[in-house]
C-alpha cells in the first residue's frame, strides 16, 4: 500500500500545518496556489509531492514538520478491556433527557449528537452515556443554560 516507514498520512498533515502557516500570514488559498506555481511549476499543491510540500512548510514557518510520535500502548492489566462492562441504568436516562430539555433538544437531535461522539445511534454501557451526558453538559456550561 504505501512505503515502509512512511507516514500515511503525512500528506494530509502537510496540507492541514501549510495551511495553518498560511493562514497565520494572511496568505490565502489562492494565494498559496500562486506560490505553488512560481516555486514547483505546480498546476496546483495536489500535485506536489511530500518532499515539495515539505520545502513550502519550511519556507513558510522556517522549522521542519516533525514526525508524529506513536502513542505507546496502554501497560499489561491496564487496558479498558479488563473493566467489566456497566450497562446504562434508567436514572442516567432521566439525567440524559433532563439535559437534553435544558436546550431544547428532542430525541431526533439527542440520536444524531449520539451517532456523532459514538458512532453508533444507540448508548448502552456507562461507558457511553458519559461519553454523551460529558459533551452534552459542557455545550449547556458553555452557552450558560441553568442546570436543572
């Protein structure tokens, strides 16, 4: 598939980090369209390869992109799949609709927020419906709705 000992997705990340320097010197798209071609003779930076991309990085942030470090691997005994599995009770399902009424949202909106953080429509463990009940509770913080 791709080279060994190469970073899949490093042209992504270059795309992402050029525009991102970009950005913070007012240069936009076009913009970097135009510098592509003056300094590659690139129709366009798709057609840039990773080493191209990374002297546009450079010469636009003037330090080199470092490689991603993986993140280790959780210990021996220290994984979640040690941690039995605690299913959702009815009261967390009360907590859930009662944050779901201080903003307003009915079961439709709740389905579509919970298919986003878990990628799955339904909340069956503990595990998920912190997962939600978190993200919904931060939103209502934020916006300053009362907690009921």
């Amino acid at each position: 598939m791709g080279q060994p000992g190469k970073d899949p997705g490093v042209r992504s990340r270059l795309f992402r980090a050029i525009h991102a320097e970009a950005l913070k010197r007012g240069l936009d798209h076009d913009a970097l369209h135009d510098l592509c071609a003056l300094k590659f003779h690139a129709p366009s930076m798709a057609a840039l390869d990773p080493g191209q991309l990374k002297t546009l990085y450079r010469d636009l942030a003037g330090k080199n992109l470092r490689p991603r470090r993986q993140s280790p691997l959780p210990r021996a005994g220290y994984g979640r799949h040690n941690e039995p599995l605690e299913l959702i009770t009815p009261d967390d399902l009360e907590t859930l609709a009662r944050a779901c009424a201080i903003r307003g949202w009915g079961q439709d909106t709740l389905s579509a927020f919970t298919l986003r953080q878990l990628g799955h429509a339904q909340i069956r463990t503990r595990h998920d419906f912190h997962r939600v009940f978190s993200g919904l509770r931060a939103m209502n913080r934020r916006d300053g709705l009362p907690a009921k």
